[in-house]
C-alpha cells in the first residue's frame, strides 16, 4: 500500500475541506427564488437565480452568479460574482467577492476583498481583509490580513495583521499576528508567532511560535550557497562614537553581543574597539598639545633671534691700538 507524501495528505485534507464547506455550509435544495434578471429596488442589480432576492434596504449591491448575495437584506455596496459568492451576507458592506463561494460565510464583515475560489470562504465578520487566490485566507475569522497566492493564510483564524504572499506562504498559522512573509512556503511552519518577517522560497521558522525574527533566504544544507550582497554599506561612513562591532553565528544570526551556551555576556573585541577610541582619543589630545608646544618654541625661537639681532647691533665698534716703536 502506498504511503501519502506530506505534500499528498495536506493536498488531500484541504480538498476534503472544500467539499465539506460545499457540501455541509451550502444551503440545502430549497425554493432560491426567481432569477432576478436585472435592476433591483434600491440601485441594486443581479443577475442569476436567487441573487438578492432577500434584500429589503440594502443599496448599491451588485450580484452575478447562482445564489451570490442571497441573503443579503441591509447590506450595502458589496458585489459577488460567482456561484454563492457572499451568499450569506445579511449586513456586511463594501465587501467584493469573486469566485466560487468566495466570501461564503461573511455576515457582518466589512471592506474584504476576495479573488479566487473559496478564497475567504469562512470569514464571518472579519474587516479589511483581502484574499487574491484559490482558498487564500480560506479559514480566516479575523481583520487586517492580506494573502496573495494559492493557499496562502489557508488555516488562519483569528490571527490579525498578516501579509503572505506566495503558494502556501503562511499556510498554517492559525493565532499568529503581524507576521510578514514573502515567497513559495515561506512561513508555512508557523502556527502562532508573532512580529515576524520571512523573506525568500521555503524560508522556515526556527520554531512554530517564533517571536519577532528576521529570516532573509533559506541557508539550511538542502538550500542555495547564497552569496549576499547589499548596497549602501561597503564605503559608507559611520559615526565612531556610536558604532558597535557585528558578529554572525553558524546559524546566520546577526547580533553585536555574544554570548556563551548559557546566555552569558562574554568579553567581546567591542571592549578592544571601545579602548582603541579611547587611545585615538588621547592621541588627538596629545597631537593638539604638541602642536601648540611646536607653535610657542617656534614663537619663543623668534623672540630670541630678534633679542639677538639687536643686542649684536648695541656692541661698541672695536678700537684700533697704535703700535708703538
């Protein structure tokens, strides 16, 4: 019997997924309505059966495609195009959904924005979100979220502030906020970290619940021996009161502070630095005395010359003495 591969199971699960949300959260057969075909009271169009047929003030709302927009009554300015797309929105606004069941289960969500089959599907009342790809954000709840690429943000639920952009970038974080990440897989692993920013193909986090990293390009032994090149630093000026020494681990961490195993400070060429300031420092200092020394012997020396000149012109002319025979 063969084994699934990891790519095989997940691939499977989320199809499975799709289908219960197809099968199990879509209305059951039942009288849908007339097809609209046109104008609707209220600057309203739809096109298709059982598109805003529950609508009593709802203005401005547009909807294509079997059953999107059904139960919309108060709603305003959403448009659904696609087979039940927004198709449970009762008073949610401004909302776009494109896309087999894009924005299913919106209610009361507001300025969500979904492209993309089952993109957004469960999102109820989540705002200002946008979903660009097949079931990008597919489980979100949550706001502030953006996903460009097919499954990004797929498991999200009540995480807030995430942007992913690439095939599966953040798959499976589900509670994480404010995590940044850019690239195929990148951030799959995370489940429930927070501050981080993943840049680079498969880029992966140390841990599922990783704090605040930065992590540029995939360095493990399966990846690319990348060469890292980045303008603005080699032959840039820095201050030198306030410039520390960088240091870089086996890991590829960045830091100016090393420690040992335990976490301890441990002497560090900063101290050699801080000295060899201090030194440049009383260099300085010493060279300036010096050169005012050189400038008072100097100034001293031509005192002296003119004290000489003038003494050498008060000496008495010399007599001649008569020889006498």
């Amino acid at each position: 019997m063969k084994l699934l591969t990891q790519f095989e199971t997940t691939t499977l699960a989320r199809l499975i997924s799709l289908l219960l949300v197809f099968f199990g959260l879509a209305p059951m057969a039942q009288a849908v309505g007339p097809d609209t075909d046109g104008n609707i009271p209220g600057s309203n169009n739809g096109e298709g059966v059982g598109v805003l047929v529950n609508r009593t003030g709802g203005v401005w709302n547009t909807g294509t495609g079997f059953e999107a927009l059904n139960h919309l009554t108060a709603g305003n300015q959403n448009t659904a195009t696609g087979l039940r797309a927004l198709n449970s929105d009762i008073n949610g606004g401004f909302n776009t959904a494109t896309g087999v069941l894009s924005l299913f289960s919106n209610t009361s969500g507001f300025f969500n924005s979904a492209t993309g089959a089952y993109s957004l599907a469960n999102n109820i009342s989540g705002t200002s979100n946008t979903a660009n790809g097949y079931a990008a954000l597919y489980r979100n709840t949550a706001d502030n979220n953006t996903a460009t690429g097919f499954a990004a943000l797929y498991h999200n639920t009540t995480g807030s502030d995430n942007t992913a952009v690439g095939t599966d970038a953040l798959e499976f974080n589900v509670t994480g906020n404010s995590n940044t990440c850019l690239g195929h897989s990148t951030g799959s692993n995370l489940i429930d970290g927070e501050g981080n920013i993943y840049i680079g193909a498969q880029v992966q986090p140390g841990a599922t619940n990783e704090l605040e990293f930065i992590r540029i390009g995939d360095d493990t032994a399966f990846a690319f021996p990348y060469d890292t090149f980045i303008a603005g630093i080699f032959d840039r000026a820095v201050d030198v009161g306030t410039a520390v020494a960088v240091f870089v681990d086996d890991t590829g961490k960045l830091g100016t502070v090393l420690v040992d195993a335990a976490g301890n400070k441990v002497a560090t060429p900063q101290a050699m630095l801080n000295e060899s300031r201090n030194h440049q420092k009383r260099i300085a200092e010493l060279e300036g005395t010096v050169a005012r020394l050189a400038g008072m012997v100097k100034e001293q020396a031509a005192q002296i010359q003119k004290v000489s000149a003038q003494l050498e012109m008060s000496k008495p002319a010399p007599h001649v003495v008569a020889n006498k025979q």
